[in-house]
C-alpha cells in the first residue's frame, strides 16, 4: 500500500516537473522516458536472464525507423507501435538463438556483429532508410483528438507509454516467467534440471527484450523528429548497457534511475564547462569500480548496514 | 515390483578413456539404490548420461519402458525425473519459498498460463508442504544465499521433490553436511520414500549414511559394475573391499 503511494506520489511528480521547464528540459525529460524504456527491456535481457546484449540501440532503430517510415507515409502511430513491437520480437528471437550455444563475452560479439549489420543496412538501403540522408518531419500523434505537436504533451504521451510499459515489465518479473529468468541467469544446468526449458526462455528473454526496445524507438523517431542512422550506433548500445549496471542490473527500479544518471547527469554537469564530460566518465569509473551493482545495489548496502548498526545498537 | 529405471549396457567414452564401460542394471519402484565406488570410478558421469547432462556413447536408458537416452533434462524432470548435484545447486537471491516454486512451476500448465497465472503457479500449499517437512519454516523468506550449508543442502533436496517425482537422483546428498544434519537428512528422505513411494538411486561417499539409507547397493569400479548386493553384503565383499584399499 505504502509503495503504491509512493510510486503514484512519483508518477504525479514526474507529470508536473516538466511546467516550469523549458523546452530543452523537456526534450531530456522526454528522451529520459524514451531511454528508459529501452533499457527495460535490455534490464529484462540482460539484468535478469544474465544474456548480455550489445544490440539494444538496433532495436530502438528498428523501432524509429518503423514510425518514421510508416507516420510519414499517413500511418497511425499505434500501427508503428503493433508492427515495431512484432518485428522486434522476431528479430530479437532470431538473435537469441546464438545464445543458445555462446555466452558471456562470445555472446556480446554476436550481439555487435548484429548491431555492426543493423547500422550497415540503415546506412546502404537508401531506397527504404534515406541512407544518411536520414528521414525528416516525422509528425507527433494525435491521439483521439489530443496532440502531443508541443513538447509538454508529447512528454506526457513518453510518461504514458512508459507507464504501460513498466506495468507489464512488473507483471513480466514478478510472474513464473520472472522466476525462470532468474533461475537461468545464476544457474541455467540446474534449472534445466528443475523442469525449466532454458532454450525457450533464453529466446523469450531476448525477443521480450528487443521488442521493448523497437516500442522505445516508435517514440524516438517522434521525438526528435529526424532520424538517421548513426543515431542507432554502437554507442547508443553501450549507452543503454551503462544505463541497466548503473542503475542496477536486474533490479526493476534500476533503469530509470540509470536512464537518469546518462540523460540527465552529463547536462547538471555543464557548469563545469568543458570539464563535464570527464567529470561524468569519472563518475561513472568510480561508480562501476566501487559498486559493480549499481546505484540501486549501493543504496540496498547502505540500507542493510545501517539495519545492522542499528539492531547492534539496542 | 515393477521397474522404473532400466539402463543397458551404458557406455561413455571421453577420447580413449571409458569412463562408463557398460553398465546395466535395473532400479524398482520404492527401493532406495546405493550407487558407491572409489573416486573416478563413473559414478557421476553415471549420473550425467542417465540424466541427459551427457550424452552416453553407446547403451539405452528407459523410464518405465519408455526409452530416454539422451533426453534433454527439462523433458526427463517433465516425466518425473528429479536429481540433486554433487556441488550445492539453489538459487541464492531467491528465497526458500521462490526455490521451491521456481522447482515445481514448469510442471504445472503452459508457458503461458504460467504468464498470465498466479504468481506462485498455485504450489504456495504444496511449497508450504515441503518447508514444513524439511523443517525449514522459519527461513522461508529468507534469500537462500543468506542459508547455512546444512540448510541449502535441504533445500537442495527439498527442491528435487517439489514436482512429486517418481524417480530421484541424489549425487552425494550427505557431502559436507554436519552429524546433526546428517540424522536429520536419511530421516527425511526415508520420510519421504514411504510417503510418496518415491524411488532413489543415490550416488554418497559416505558409507555408514549409504548403508544406513539403501535397501541395495551397486559398487562400480573403473566404470564397470563390480558388486551388487544388500549392503550387509557389500560391506564384506572381497572385490569391493580391493577395489577401495588396493592390493
């Protein structure tokens, strides 16, 4: 009952911040919801099935280039939202099957190789992508008669989104599924040994995952309102890996918290000037050094140390 | 009695070595089978080729007539196949409770009743059951990393009978387990033997808890079967007595 609260107590914040904001701060706030979502779903991937993935940033690309290709074309956002999230999954699915056989380190260069081929064809197919010319205008939804054209509206629409979104990772990890997970990441022979067919989930655990990832990039594409490929790179990737162990690999609250430190972090920092990138490199250096289990595993530290201290102390 | 396992001439080679030289022998509903040898001898690769960690190099396994070798093991624990490991195998940042269901949860429904289902997959009862039986009611929600090694040793147990399985394979069940657990431990499983008729083949070094445990006993050697008998009978056997001290 209390978390509830608090989430909702949240969830009211979340929707007043961006009233005293300018637009930039809510085109961070917006593209925090949007990166939140990707890394959700590289959470439920990587966080709690352990199956590193260094693709995430293609999905989001799959995704955006899903809404722009079909927006542009007099297509309802919500299409791109149905299509995006199936390919997605298919594709993710496919990506998993390597997994099968690899892990750890070999896994994260198939992972690569596959972003490496996902950039190559957002950049070579001219005739569907633009090429590096990239796709302009990409319009913002209007959803039964409320636009979300001015950047406050298309915010809430990103909270909205990433609220239908956090509920159903919720469901997702707190069901059996979540269990099985779990149990394949600490120790997948035991599990297989327990009944639990570590193949199929294994390959649900990357398509859920990709599948997240294209819905994060359906709002992407209208978010920034051009898209081209280099936006969907290696280093969006790894930039979403930074997200999921920052904030807390396999802890659901750790993506947002992670989406936060990458978005919003580098931008407090600027008072350092041309300092600020470094000073964010550094911390994030001492963070990963300090506390491989993110800032959610650090505060979960703290916590039990101070219930020790106090229980030592009556 | 009728039989529930019967292997037939099992054989795993890695190389030129054999570490399984063609072994056969049948086990009967209820019995509790001792499975001893000296280190080395096959027992656990054994183990793995029944089980389908391992896929054996020439032989047949079946499971109440039904042929299983090379079966993957999530369809062998589907058909009532359950096993513990040599080494400690639970979930540590699950708690007992989330072990025990994770360990029956695959065997009720489909993937996606198990989505859509209760979070517990409906086996809070029986996962209630299995706590109280190993006495292990007071750590129910507890992480099973934070257990001492006794107790996740029982948990280990606990959770190869969570889907009522027909036949169990324990791999050294006693190892590592103080004295005091140690009683507790047959007593459960001689329990749990007779509530559920459950069959065990059980692979301890351990000798005085085999033979207090076992109504028969296989001794291999080199990956052969080398004795069988009531364990009285191993205990004086001349070949098993040579087989563990040497000439």
């Amino acid at each position: 009952m209390k978390g509830a609260a608090l989430l909702l107590l949240a969830a009211a914040a979340l929707a007043a911040v961006p009233f005293g904001l300018k637009p930039y701060g809510i085109y961070l706030l917006s593209l925090w919801a949007v990166m939140t979502i990707a890394a959700i779903g590289l959470n439920l991937t990587l966080g709690y099935a352990g199956q590193i993935s260094l693709a995430q940033a293609s999905f989001v690309g799959i995704g955006a280039y899903t809404a722009a290709l079909l927006t542009t074309n007099g297509w309802p956002l919500a299409v791109a939202f149905v299509l995006a999230a199936v390919l997605s999954f298919a594709i993710g699915w496919a990506l998993g099957y390597p997994a099968l056989r690899v892990a750890h380190h070999y896994l994260a260069f198939v992972t690569l190789s596959f972003g490496t081929l996902v950039f190559l064809v957002l950049r070579n197919e001219e005739w569907l992508t633009k090429g590096v010319y990239g796709i302009s205008g990409i319009p913002r939804p209007v959803i039964l008669g409320w636009s979300t054209k001015a950047p406050i509206d298309f915010y809430l629409f990103c909270l909205v989104v990433l609220g239908i979104v956090s509920l159903g990772a919720w469901w997702l990890v707190h069901s059996p599924w979540g269990r099985a997970f779990t149990a394949l990441r600490e120790n997948p022979v035991r599990a297989l040994s327990l009944g639990v067919d570590t193949r199929r989930y294994t390959l649900m655990a990357f398509a859920i995952g990709s599948a997240v990832g294209g819905i994060a990039g359906v709002l992407y594409a209208p978010l920034v309102q051009f898209i081209e490929p280099t936006a969907f790179a290696l280093g969006l990737s790894f930039n979403l890996l930074l997200m999921v162990i920052v904030g807390g690999a396999g802890r659901f609250y750790g993506p947002y918290l992670g989406a936060a430190v990458s978005v919003v972090l580098p931008e407090w920092l600027r008072f350092s000037e041309a300092l600020y990138l470094m000073l964010y490199a550094l911390f994030v250096m001492l963070l990963v050094a300090f506390c491989p289990s993110g800032l959610l595993g650090l505060a979960e530290r703290l916590r039990l140390s101070w219930r020790r201290s106090s229980k030592s102390a009556t | 009695m009728a039989t529930v396992l019967q292997v037939r001439d099992l054989t795993k080679s890695f190389g030129g070595i054999r570490a399984v030289d063609g072994v056969s022998f049948d086990v009967h509903e209820g019995e509790i089978l001792g499975l001893i040898g000296p280190n080395g001898s096959g027992k656990s690769t054994l183990f793995n080729c029944i089980l389908g960690q391992l896929m054996p190099t020439g032989g047949e396994v079946r499971l109440a007539g039904r042929a299983i070798t090379g079966m993957r093991p999530c369809d062998l624990s589907k058909l009532g196949v359950g096993r513990t490991f040599q080494l400690l195998q639970v979930f540590s940042q699950l708690s007992v409770r989330d072990n025990l269901v994770l360990a029956g949860q695959e065997h009720a429904g489909g993937m996606w009743s198990r989505l859509f289902g209760p979070r517990d997959a409906g086996l809070a009862a029986a996962a209630d059951r299995m706590i109280d039986f190993f006495r292990l009611r007071a750590l129910a929600e507890e992480a099973a990393g934070s257990l001492s090694y006794g107790q996740q040793k029982l948990l280990d147990v606990a959770m190869a009978f969570m889907a009522g399985p027909r036949l169990v394979l324990l791999d050294e069940p006693a190892g590592g387990v103080n004295l005091t657990m140690l009683g507790d431990l047959r007593e459960r499983l001689r329990a749990i033997n007779q509530a559920q008729r459950s069959t065990f083949v059980v692979i301890e070094h351990n000798m005085e808890f085999v033979m207090s445990l076992c109504t028969r006993i296989l001794v291999l050697a080199e990956g052969r079967i080398i004795a069988e008998g009531a364990p009285q009978a191993i205990r004086n056997d001349a070949t098993v007595i040579e087989a563990y001290l040497g000439d």
